[in-house]
C-alpha cells in the first residue's frame, strides 16, 4: 500500500506537469538554432526584412468597387491599431493616396467607374494587391520575430474585424496566409492526438481479450500502462519537451511498447503463481527473473532510441527523448503497480474464495493463502507455435538464407526511397486553412509564394554600381525556368526614375526620400543592406527540396560567375531553402541513425553479458528487417519523411525486446537441464504467448496511428504496423533456427576443445 499510494502521489505531480506542454511547429522542429542554415536566415534575413503576412482574400464579380473599398478600408483602419500588426497593406490605403494627388481629397471615390480608374492607371501599384478582376488581397504583416501565441491572437482580431468591417453580402472574404494555416495545422493536431489514444486503448483491449485469454484480468495491463503515460505526460511538461507533428505520435507508440512490460510481468507473475502457488514465492521469482530480462531488454530499447538524439532534425531528437523516458517510466510503473495489482488481486480472490467455501488450501506461511489459479486452458497459440518451430528449424538453413537475401536486396532498395519536407504534404489536403492558402498563390500572378531571398551586403545601398548589378543579375536570372518573378529596391526606383537607374548616388537618395517607407523597407536595411526576392512559385511542392536545393547551387554559381562590385557579399536563404538542410538529416543522416543504434545495442549487449553470442543473436534477425522495411518503403512509395526517418531506430528499439526475452528464456532452459532443442520448444511454449500478445498490441497501437487524417502520421502508422508484423515474424520465425544454429555450433566446438584438453592431460599422466 506504501508503494501504491506514492505512485498515486506522482500522478497528481504529473498532472501539474502535463500543464506546462506547448506545441511547436515550423522552421524550428525541423532545423535546429545552431546550425548555419537557421542562423543566417533567422538574423539576416528573419529579423531585418521577413515578415509573418496573413492575406485576407476577397472574391467577387466586381472587385473595383466603391463599396468594398470602403469596407476594406474600414478593416485596415480597426487593424492598424493593434498590437503587433506593422502594416496593412490594402488596395483602399493606396486609392486614397493617388485619389489626393488627382483631387485633393483623401477619400475612397464615390463612383465605382473612379475607382476603376485609379486601379486601372496604376498597375505597378496595385498588381499585387488586385491581381485580376475577381480578387482583392489585403496583406496584414507581422514582424518575422512575431510569437505564434502572438501570430493566434492577431489571426483572431482580424477574423473578427472583417465581421465588423460590413463587407458586401456578395463578397466572399476569407483569412489565410501561413500564419493562419499553421496555427489551424496545431490545432487540429492537438485535437486529433485525443482520438487517436482512444482509439489506441479500443484496439488494445480488443487485442488483450483475444490473445491475453490465459490469464485472470487480462485487461489489468492496460491501466497499468496509462499510469506510465500519465508519467511520461508529466516529465514532458517539467522537463520542456515540446510537442510536435512527430512527437505526438509517440503516445500510442508508448502505449503499445508500455503495455508489452506489463504483460511480461503479469504472464510471469500467473505462471509462478500456477506452479507455486505461493504469493511471496511469484513475486520473488517474477523479480528474479523477469526484472532483469525485462529491464536488459529496455535498456537495449532505450540504446536504440538514444540514436535517434544524433539526427539534425529537432523534433525527431524530441521524439527521441520522448520514447526514451516514456518506457522507462511504463517499466517503473509495470514493475511496481502492475506486479503488487496482480498480487492484490490474486490475494482477494483467494479470500472471497474461502468466504464462499469454494477452497479448502491451507493458510501457510504468516497467514498466507494458498491458491493456485486455473491452469491455462488454450494451447491453439503454443501449438501454431510448436509446428512453427518444427518447420523454421527443419529448413533453418533455408530460411536464414532467405531472409538474408532479403535484407540486401531490401538496403539497396531503401537507397531509391524518396523524401519529402513539405509540410503541407503531411496534413490533410482538405483542411480549410490548406485550400484557402493553396487558393491564394493559384490567383497570385508569379503561381505561389515560395521564395528565394538573396541578402546583399554593401557599403552604401544607394551605390549605382550595385543597383545596375542587381537589375542585370535579375534579368539573367529570370530566363531559369523555375525564377518566375525578380523584386528589389530596384524595382522601385526604376518606376521613379521612368524605368531607369541613375548614375549618381545623390540621384538614387533622392529618389529613396520618394519611395514611401513601407516600400522601401521592405528591400532596404540602414545603409548596407538591400534584399532580392526572387519568386519560385510552389517549388516546394513542384520540385520539392531537393530541387530548391539545386536551384539555389545553380544561383550560387551564376553569383560567382557574375561578380558582384567590390565589397558587396551576397547570401542566399529563404524559408524554401531553409529545408534543404533536412535533406541530409533524412538521407545519410537516417541511415547514420540506424548504424549508430545497432553499433549502441551492440555494445550493451556485449557488456551485459560478455558473451558474443548473446549479443548478437539478438541483433541480427531486427537488423534483417530493417532491410526488409526498405522493400516495404519502396512497395509502397511512401517517401521518407521526418517521422519515417525513425523507422530503423524503432525497430532495432523494439525489436531487440523481443528477440532479448527469447534469448533470456531459451538460456533459462538450458540451465535448468533442456538441450538446445527442447530449450527452443519450451521457450516458444512458455512465453510465446505473451510475446505475440505485446507484439499485437505494439501493433495497435501503430495502427491507431492509420487512422489519423494527418497523411504523415497515417503513412508512418501504415509502415510501422507492417514493420512491426515482420518484426514478430523474425523473432519467431528467424530467431529460433538462429540460436539453435549458433549455439549448437557453440557447444560443438566447445566439447571438441574440452575434448582434447583432456586428452592432452591424458597423455602428459602416461
């Protein structure tokens, strides 16, 4: 009872806990601060000119009216006050300015055929901002720096302006922009992570009922396991985890590896009492045994998850810490509650048994009961796994050929898998905020938004030399396919100056002192600093990252080649580009990942045991499916993404539990007198069960996943479900022929050696 009230005290500290978890999500959950990458683009180019735009979109018949811009007038006037907003820039602010120079009155014309007027005489003006007949955009800018806490708070206030700015009844005005769709992307992440653990615990007491059938309270694992969630929810939260589109999916993993402990623990615990049936005895034997097994089996788990924290990527080193504490503390939980349950429980019956008059044992011991619970009634599972046996040993040589095979031509196949960084490829693609936003750069004239920006450093911004140099790089530029569109200061002067470049820097301040600051800042940083945005259209989604990857070589080279003036150093970034450095993190980087986790089991195993055998038996039949996991990847065109880059760290984490509790028992046998073969048999027959029920539950908790409407969860969830089946064909298929092999050879050899020692010892007696 002592044990079970302080581990009831440590829910009620991991609720507290749980409050302090945030979500987290953009550039930083997949490039870290400290690389180059995110430091150039966060201080050169994020803090001096980027800016966080929300767009709201109008959509009518007739866009130059009077009327709208009167009401979009009204929502810039509400919005320009707030908080955080810097500017709104909207075709009504523009109107009233050239309507003064034209009239002398600053108002929106009263007529619809003077506002057509207006917007029609001043393309270059309004271009962006009316891009065609049927749509009006009005851009509501943020400071790049801006809090996404901050960004939501803004997104609120202007959805409720737009109500109150009384827009035409036929007008559809809609709030988009990334901002909006990354902050409605968290949100419906956060609420579909509920379902999905519910979903989670349906299959698995669906599971513990059909395969956990050989125990009393075969369901008790389950709440075992969320006690440890509860504690994993905790840690999150003090600890500063965050919660992101990958670290997220770690609860029904949790869940699935978490309830696989309780069941060993509980399988042992009914075994023991069955044979003994003495309550102190099972406990003490459940330790003995099964503690350490279990606890090698996590700590070699856990050594596979710790690969995981070499990746760039930061939510998958989230992911990382997340699985690495969250077993620990199912184990803990398992260990103590689910071990003390089991033996509440079985001492209750016991006692409501005597009241009925149903049991007639003795009391023994300091007045314990005696009770044995009933023998396990269904063998179909053992049998299945006895004939198992027969064959895979029968054919071992067949079968290991196989699969080795298999796993070559499996790495070679993982080579050809593709990736994929665009986050909008990983939510649903019917997601309001993700149409609106795809809406938007469909009628944006250049065909998206992604862009390129180019930070120029120069001795003085209004330097001739360098603007020519800019206006000649441009047009070279603008002849690569995938450049649709070129945006500098220059741009701007160009217009003041009838479509020239003076040759004076006095000319070109004069012309800047013209320029509003709205416009000109968003090209010119004090006095040596200017921006070039060069528009790529939807390149993230067109030739994903490895094409802006190569996009940006290309402009490098042709900046090397078309010198800039002395002293101007020129640096490429973006937020297109800034995902180029995950590039690596899911290519070598995975692949470093799964070498780096076999190398850390390994290693454990070999210190644990000291045993070369020991140690790799346990490893070769999970590294096999590893390779087998590529030919799934590649079967079903599923490109690797930041979840799925986990994949061989989880299967070496998990898999190795699996093949080590095998091993532990199969050696049990043989040291309480079985040979290798009636070891193997009695191994299969003991815990076989329990094994292919943890397994079916890691299964679904995998396949809870499936179900998400997040294609980067339900892909990760589809592969993993499959990874996981092979994972448990391996330990029962491949691992027994594998060890009898081994081992056999082992002895072998190890009584010809003590054969001859002692015919040696022999001979030196004559």
């Amino acid at each position: 009872m002592t044990i079970l009230l302080i581990f009831f005290l440590l829910i009620l500290l991991s609720a507290q806990g749980a409050q302090k978890i945030y979500m987290k999500s953009g550039t930083e959950t997949f490039v870290g601060k400290d690389t180059e990458q995110y430091q150039t683009y966060d201080h050169l180019y994020k803090n001096q000119f980027g800016a966080e735009t929300l767009v709201v979109m109008v959509e009518g018949n007739d866009i130059k009216s009077s009327k709208l811009l009167k009401a979009t007038d009204r929502l810039a006037t509400q919005l320009e006050s707030v908080d955080g907003i810097v500017r709104v820039v909207n075709p009504a602010s523009y109107t009233k300015t050239i309507n003064y120079k034209m009239t002398g009155r600053s108002q929106i014309p009263e007529t619809d055929e003077e506002v057509e007027k207006i917007i029609d005489g001043n393309p270059a003006v309004f271009g962006q901002m009316v891009p065609d007949d049927t749509h009006m955009l009005i851009a509501v800018e943020m400071l790049g720096t801006t809090s996404k806490d901050k960004q939501k708070e803004i997104l609120d206030i202007t959805e409720k302006a737009v109500k109150f700015s009384d827009f035409p009844p036929s007008y559809t005005v809609r709030v988009t922009g990334n901002p909006s769709f990354e902050i409605a992307m968290n949100t419906q992440m956060t609420t579909s992570m509920g379902p999905l653990l519910g979903l989670a615990v349906l299959f698995m007491v669906i599971v513990l009922g059909l395969v956990f059938g050989h125990v009393r309270w075969r369901l008790l694992p389950l709440p075992i396991v969320l006690i440890g969630i509860i504690y994993t929810f905790g840690a999150m939260g003090f600890l500063g985890i965050p919660l992101s589109m990958v670290s997220m999916s770690a609860f029904p993993v949790l869940i699935g590896l978490g309830i696989d402990y309780a069941i060993q623990f509980h399988n042992r615990m009914e075994e023991e009492l069955h044979k003994e049936g003495n309550k102190s005895k099972a406990i003490i034997q459940t330790i003995k045994f099964t503690g350490p097994a279990v606890l090698i089996a996590i700590t070699m788990t856990i050594l596979g998850f710790v690969s995981l924290f070499t990746s760039t990527v930061p939510m998958i080193q989230d992911f990382g810490k997340l699985l690495t504490i969250g077993v620990v503390m199912c184990y803990l939980a398992s260990l103590f509650v689910g071990v003390i349950t089991v033996y509440t429980f079985d001492s209750m019956s016991g006692k409501f048994q005597l009241r009925k008059g149903k049991d007639k044992s003795k009391i023994i011991g300091q007045n314990e009961v005696n009770i044995s619970p009933k023998k396990p009634k269904g063998k179909a599972i053992e049998n299945v796994l006895t004939k198992l046996n027969n064959f895979t040993i029968k054919y071992s040589a067949l079968v290991i050929a196989i699969a080795a095979v298999l796993c070559v031509v499996g790495l070679q196949a993982d080579e050809k898998v593709g990736i994929q960084t665009d986050t909008q490829s990983f939510v649903p693609q019917n997601m309001a905020a993700l149409v609106n936003l795809n809406h938007m750069k469909e009628i944006i004239s250049s065909g998206g938004t992604d862009e390129l920006n180019l930070i120029i450093k120069v001795k003085n911004t209004a330097d001739p030399d360098v603007l020519k140099w800019i206006d000649k790089f441009s047009e070279y530029e603008l002849n690569r396919p995938r450049i649709k569109s070129a945006s500098s200061i220059v741009t701007l002067v160009k217009q003041y100056n009838g479509g020239t470049i003076p040759d004076t820097r006095e000319e070109i301040e004069a012309i800047y002192d013209k320029i509003p600051e709205s416009q000109k800042d968003q090209y010119v940083c004090g006095n040596n600093m200017l921006l070039l945005t060069f528009g790529i259209g939807n390149a993230q989604k067109v030739i994903k990252t490895t094409g802006v990857k190569e996009l940006r070589d290309i402009v490098q080279e042709d900046i090397q080649w078309m010198q800039a003036p002395p002293g101007t150093t020129v640096t490429i970034t973006g937020s297109a580009l800034i995902y180029t450095s995950v590039i690596t993190a899911l290519t070598d980087g995975r692949v470093a990942m799964t070498y780096i986790g076999l190398v850390l089991v390994l290693a454990g195993l070999l210190v644990v045991y000291r045993d070369w055998l020991k140690a790799l038996v346990p490893i070769i039949p999970m590294f096999m499916v590893t390779g087998w996991s590529g030919l799934v990847m590649k079967f079903l065109d599923i490109d690797y993404t930041p979840m799925t880059a986990t994949l061989g760290a989880l299967i070496l984490g998990i898999g190795c539990e699996y093949s080590i509790l095998m091993m532990e028992r199969y050696f049990e046998e043989k040291n309480e007198g079985a040979n290798p073969l009636e070891a193997i048999h009695k191994t299969s027959m003991s815990i076989g069960s329990a094994l292919l029920a943890s397994g079916s539950t890691v299964v679904c908790g995998f396949a809870a996943l499936i179900i998400s409407p997040f294609p980067l969860i339900s892909d990760f969830g589809l592969v993993t479900v499959i990874d996981i089946g092979l994972v448990l064909f391996a330990t029962f298929v491949v691992f027994p022929p594998l060890i009898l092999a081994l081992d056999s050879w082992r002895d072998k050899k190890r009584g010809v050696q003590a054969s001859a020692k002692t015919k040696n010892i022999s001979g030196a007696d004559i």
